[in-house]
C-alpha cells in the first residue's frame, strides 16, 4: 500500500546508546517531516526538508540529527540517547501545494 | 510565528449526542488550519482541512468544521457522535507559503459513552 513507512515501531535504547529511525515514502512527495509526540503536547516539529537536498530545524531539535537520503527517505538520528527522548517518533510527507500530511504509523522510544 | 489553543484535554460525550471540539490559532497571515483524528497506536488521519474555500468545511466520518476569522476559531462538531468516534482530535495550523510546516494544539481525546 502506499503511504509512509517507518521503522523499527519499537525501541528500548539505553542512556547514551545511538539509533537510527527510518523513514520512507512513496508517494513522490518533495516535504519530509519528522514530529514527537508527547502527552499532554501535541505533535513538536524536530526537523524537517522542504526538499530533497534540504534540512531544516523544527520546534525541538537538540540531541537530533536528520538526513534527507533521496526523495523517498528521511532518517533521524539519536547520537546518544537520553531518557528525555522517550516518546513516540512520528514521519509525515506533503507534496507542494497539497497543505496535508500522510503520516506513518510511528516509532515508540523508550530510554532507560 | 502559529500556534493552536485546543480548550479542554479531554471530551466526553453520550452516544447520539453532539460533538463539539474547540480550537482556536493564532496567525500573522491568514492561515491554513485542518483537524487530524488519531485512534489508539496509530498514525494521524487528515479529517478535514481549510484552504481559503468556503468557511463551512466537511470532512470524512460526518464531521466538519467552520473558520470564523472574527474568533479566530475552527471548531470542530459532528451531529451525532458514535462509538467508533472515540479517539484523540488535533487541531493545526499552516501557513500557504514556504514548507508547509504544520503547528500542532496539545489534542483533545473524545469518549463516547453508550
């Protein structure tokens, strides 16, 4: 099925560890994002590409790091993980113009 | 800079009953605004969007929401709710230019009781 693929949907990373969520599309879309969700908070934009090539901090960025690998894939990366990080890891993808994400079924962290 | 006030963290509504969700942004420009439904250990699913069109907006599952621009509200209601209603409810806002970015309310989660 089209849509937005993430993985792993699990993860339990120790203090410290580092980790490496997926991120792919198939849907031509030229904007990646990648959100958390923490209750209580909404949804927080940590970073983003408007397009392939391009990378751009959110809301929260700090202890991130992203990479746009080609059109299809965005990763994110946890250099060393901190229990402040435990939350659910969303990606979401919008083509130009369409003003509305496809979202993937979400990545739930938990840092010991 | 956007940002969405949702009022009230949590709904409850009887089935049958009404549902009224409430959202209010704030915007420099006139904004983009949507509501996403989220249903336990999954994704967000767009429920309905406005884009500048008309202000009265239907989406999917009976629900619609109208701009108000006076109010700066986008209020999300659905006549009769049903059980399968039940999940969390977000309100966003963007701006037509740039990368889209959607700025997220801190969600209200609807309980329907039978």
């Amino acid at each position: 099925n089209a849509g937005v693929t993430q993985t792993p949907k699990f993860q339990v990373l120790k203090t410290g560890q580092s980790m490496t969520l997926q991120c792919a599309q198939d849907m031509n879309h030229n904007s990646m994002y990648w959100y958390r969700q923490d209750p209580g908070m909404g949804l927080r934009l940590i970073y983003y590409s408007a397009s392939e090539g391009t990378t751009d901090k959110g809301e929260v960025p700090n202890g991130y790091n992203v990479s746009r690998l080609n059109k299809r894939e965005f990763s994110l990366r946890l250099e060393s993980a901190a229990p402040s990080q435990t939350s659910v890891y969303f990606c979401a993808s919008s083509s130009t113009g369409s003003y509305g994400y496809t979202f993937g079924s979400g990545t739930r962290l938990t840092v010991v | 800079a956007q940002s969405v006030t949702q009022l009230g963290s949590h709904v409850s509504v009887s089935e049958g009953a009404l549902v009224l969700l409430r959202c209010n942004y704030s915007s420099s420009v006139p904004p983009y605004l949507f509501w996403y439904v989220q249903y336990p250990n999954q994704g967000l699913q767009l429920l309905l969007k406005y884009t500048s069109a008309a202000t009265l907006v239907k989406g999917i599952n009976g629900f619609e929401a109208e701009f108000k621009k006076s109010e700066t509200s986008f209020h999300l209601t659905k006549p009769s709710a049903h059980m399968s209603d039940a999940a969390e409810y977000f309100c966003a806002v963007s701006i037509p230019q740039g990368a889209q970015k959607l700025v997220f309310g801190q969600g209200t989660r609807l309980t329907i009781n039978p």
